[in-house]
C-alpha cells in the first residue's frame, strides 16, 4: 500500500516512531459483539443523547477513530514525546474548540504547521483539517510537528498493517529501552531481542482475533528466533515442576487419610486442583508454542470463544476512549516522581545535618570563597551517590576540566520527568540570599529555620534548567520582585524544610510567597 494511500491519520506516524496505538472506535462500537452494551446505552433516549453531544465540541457520538503516536527519545530525554490524533465522521469548527478549551491559547508555528497552546494547561492542539484533531503537551505537539511525517523507519511497516484493524498496536523493539537485566540473557536467547518491531492486533468478526508478531530484519534473523523461542519454552516447561510439586503436595498425603480433611482445608485443595489444571494447560502450549513462522516474522493467533468477543469489543471501545486520557495520566505519574525526587532531596539534606551539624551552603568554595560547585554536589553521598561524589575535585570549579567530563552523570533523583531538558541540567534549586533559607557560601542550622521548618521552603523545582553540578540557584533579594516561580510547570513543586513535598497553586500572591521563602520574617501563612 502506497503512503498515499494511507488513512489521514495512520499518515501522520512517522516511520521512526517509537510506537503507536490505534483504535477504530465506531467500528467497534457498531460491531455485534457489543450490541447489548450499545441497546442498553441507547435505552437512555434520544433526549438525553442530544444533550451528550450538544454539551461538548466535537460532538461525542461524532468520534471515529483514536490513536496515540510515541517519538523516539532523543539523547538526554528521560521520556517519549507523546501525542494524540482523533479523528471524526462530521465536521467540526476548529474555533468553537479552541474557545471551549483553551480560550487563552496563542497561535504558533513548527514544521510549517500551525498550532495554538495554552501555557497554563500546558496543552497545545493542532488542526490538520476539520475532522482531525492532534494534541500534545506544549513541548511535545510542537516536537511532533517539526518531525519528519515521512521518516524512515519500521514501523512504516506496521503502519500499513494497522489499516482496518478495529485496534492495532505496535512498538519498534530496535528503539525500545531493553531493561538491564536482559543484557546477561543467554546466547542462545538474544536471537528474540533482534526484531524490528511488535504488533498485537484485534480483529472482530464472528468471534475476536487477537494476533502477535515479531518482524525481523529477515528470514534467517525470524528462523533463529523461532529456534530461540522453543528453546526458552522447553526451559519454561522445567520451570513448571516446582509449583506442580507444591499443588500436589497440598492435594496427595504422604500417608494415606484415616478420616475427611478439615473443612478449612477445603479452599487449599481446590486450589491445588485448579493450579495443577492450570499448570497442565501451560505445560501443553509451551510443548507445542502457537508460533508459526511468516517468511521474517513470527506469529501467533488466538481466537476467543464467542463468549469473550463481546469483552473484546467493548474492550477496544474503551482503549479508544481512554487514550486521550494518557496525556493526563502520564502528568499525574510525573509529578509523583517529581515529588519523590523531592523528598529524597530533603531527607539527604537532613542526613547531611545530622551528620556535620549543618546544612550544605548553597555553593562548595575555596578559601578565598569562590563558588566552585553546588550543593547538589555536596548531597551526592546522601542520594546514594557516593562513588560519584569521590570523582569530583572539590578544588575545582563545575566547569574544570576534570570536573566538567561529570555533567553527563547527573543522578536520576535530579531529573524532572514532568519536562525534557539537556542531558546534565536540572530544574531542582534551593532559594539563596540573605533572606532565605541558604546562604551562597556560609552553612546555616535547622535551628536558623525560626519561622519553623514545616513553613518554610527549601527547594523546588522551578524555573530554566541549569547544569546540575554549578552553584546556580534562585537568588532572592525580599526588597525586589520575586522571579515567576510557576514557571515552567505552572505550579510549584517545593520541599519544606521539614521534608514534606507540597504543591503551591498559581495564583498566590507575592507577599505569600516571599514570607514562605524567608526563614526568619515572623510571618503567619495559613493558606496557600
């Protein structure tokens, strides 16, 4: 199938796209296997769907087809750049969307593409016609857009497989991260990590398909693939015999039974009834894998028993309808691990007083007190980081030659994985000056902190990101304006002195801030 010849929205996959998801989520939601959930939701009435859909823009009922399309990661990146495309069967005014939506949102342009963001929400949305949608963060959408559509790559490949399956996924193995512990896999074994790329797809008919394949380069890499993946069943097999001996020895005695087992004992030997049924299943599949072998591919194909094709249906509709959502949930987990790296800041930092009966000053000097390195340095043996920390020459400034060769080392406890930055750089800071919790060079006590530690701040993350191991932080002076400190996030991640993480809104006034930030001023904060 030619390129041109693709859906609008499968189009837009680049050839080197990390993966995608794609979900034909009317065609699912027609389709007979989910005819009772689709009965049952019309049963609401047309009353109350027309309201659905006059509710929102684009109209619900009007969604057609979903996808989610990952980019690589590039050097320095701690996640892929996601976006989503919705695609519609009726038309739709792109400016009632924007105005429902973002009503705040600024017109740009990347790739020769326009498109409109909303730093606030950091959402931005591109329009490729008026029955598409593309939305991303900020940051990404913008990536996406400027990113080859034509780039060479697998999974132009798997595009064209997707064509027409109510869902398709598919991963390019080649760019995936591999997890460490696969690097020891035995030679034997390494043959399965060579694929191009993965797909899984669902197909509904009279009964759900659900297909796997791992595509190779060419036929000899699939032949030895295959041959490594019956040699990894045969080992899966010996691997049964452990708990098959431990069902059977809950279900046999070792002495024959004088009288009935106690009826307590009853859930434990129908367990072991069902897990030796379930061991036998596993033990027949993986004697005879349902992997065939497709010129350079290796396949698998179940068919669900007519039962389970209405699971598999609403299934797909509700992965469609989800998708859009990965966005958010992905922020969500983000600002976990933001928080994390917080708090294992604060507790270093506290390991570190607890240890020298001061806090780090906010920079290394030397004996003329110039600034040499950062705190972030000085906690380094605290975030579990002591053999890194023994490679610095503390004598020496960040950017020494010695030092400088230690950037691209930066520990994962100072990246954000809210925002990508350059490979070493980091938007964790502590406030510094004379009216903050730490000076430039001299080192305070916990004691100093007479506001109290639970109200005052400590670090945050905040602003642009700067090179980990430089002394370069937010420097406060009370009598001026405070930097916006919601940039770039907008909001604030900070760490209390007293080793709580709290989320500060946008929108809280200055003076609030600024007595949060001073860690002698007296002041009384109740609410922000």
């Amino acid at each position: 199938m030619a390129a041109g010849d693709l859906p609008a929205d499968l189009a837009l996959i680049p050839g080197d796209a990390l993966g995608f998801v794609h979900v034909r989520v009317a065609d699912a939601w027609k389709h007979e296997s989910v005819k009772m959930y689709r009965q049952m939701f019309l049963k609401a009435g047309p009353k109350a769907l027309a309201a659905l859909d006059a509710q929102f823009v684009p109209p619900p009922s009007t969604v057609d087809r979903v996808t989610a399309i990952a980019l690589p990661m590039e050097p320095g990146q701690n996640q892929p750049v996601l976006v989503g495309v919705v695609t519609f069967t009726a038309a739709f005014d792109p400016a009632s969307v924007r105005q429902a939506y973002l009503p705040d949102a600024k017109p740009l342009k990347s790739g020769g593409r326009d498109y409109y963001v909303d730093e606030k929400q950091h959402i931005a949305v591109h329009f490729p016609d008026d029955k598409m949608l593309v939305f991303g963060d900020e940051k990404g959408l913008p990536a996406f857009l400027a990113h080859p559509a034509k780039a060479a790559g697998s999974m132009t490949a798997a595009v064209r497989l997707a064509v027409g399956k109510t869902l398709f996924a598919a991963v390019n193995a080649k760019k995936l991260p591999l997890p460490p512990e696969l690097e020891h896999l035995p030679p034997e074994f390494k043959p399965l990590l060579q694929a191009e790329f993965a797909t899984v797809s669902l197909d509904l008919a009279q009964s759900a398909t659900v297909a796997a394949k791992l595509v190779y380069a060419n036929e000899a890499d699939a032949m030895a693939a295959e041959k490594a993946l019956r040699k990894a069943a045969e080992l899966a097999r010996m691997g049964l015999n452990q708990p098959r001996m431990e069902a059977e020895k809950q279900l046999y005695p070792k002495q024959p039974l004088l009288k009935p087992r106690p009826i307590e004992d009853l859930p434990i030997a129908v367990g072991a009834v069902a897990a030796l049924g379930a061991l036998n299943v596993a033990d027949e599949i993986l004697a005879d894998p349902p992997v065939t072998r497709e010129g350079n591919a290796l396949a698998v194909s179940v068919t669900a028993p007519p039962w389970a094709t209405a699971y598999f249906g609403m299934s797909a509709v509700s992965v469609g309808l989800l998708l859009p959502a990965v966005q958010k949930t992905r922020e969500a987990a983000s600002r976990a691990r933001s928080t994390n790296n917080l708090k294992q800041i604060a507790l270093a930092m506290h390991n570190y007083e607890a240890t020298y009966g001061t806090l780090p000053a906010a920079a290394i000097t030397d004996k003329n007190g110039k600034k040499l390195l950062s705190w972030r340095v000085s906690i380094l043996p605290y975030i579990e980081q002591n053999q890194l920390y023994n490679q610095f020459k503390l004598d020496e400034p960040w950017d020494s030659e010695h030092n400088k060769k230690l950037i691209p080392l930066m520990p994962i406890t100072y990246a954000d994985p809210r925002l990508p930055a350059e490979v070493g750089k980091t938007f964790y800071k502590v406030f510094v000056g004379k009216d903050a919790g730490f000076d430039p060079v001299k080192k305070r006590r916990f004691v100093d902190i007479t506001d109290g530690t639970s109200n005052t701040f400590m670090a945050a993350a905040t602003g642009e990101p700067v090179t980990w191991t430089k002394p370069d932080d937010i420097e406060i002076d009370i009598e001026k304006p405070l930097p916006d400190l919601m940039k770039p996030f907008g909001s604030l991640l900070v760490a209390f002195f007293d080793g709580s993480v709290r989320y500060v809104a946008p929108g809280v006034a200055p003076k609030t801030l600024k007595a949060l930030i001073t860690p002698t001023g007296g002041e009384v904060v109740t609410d922000y």
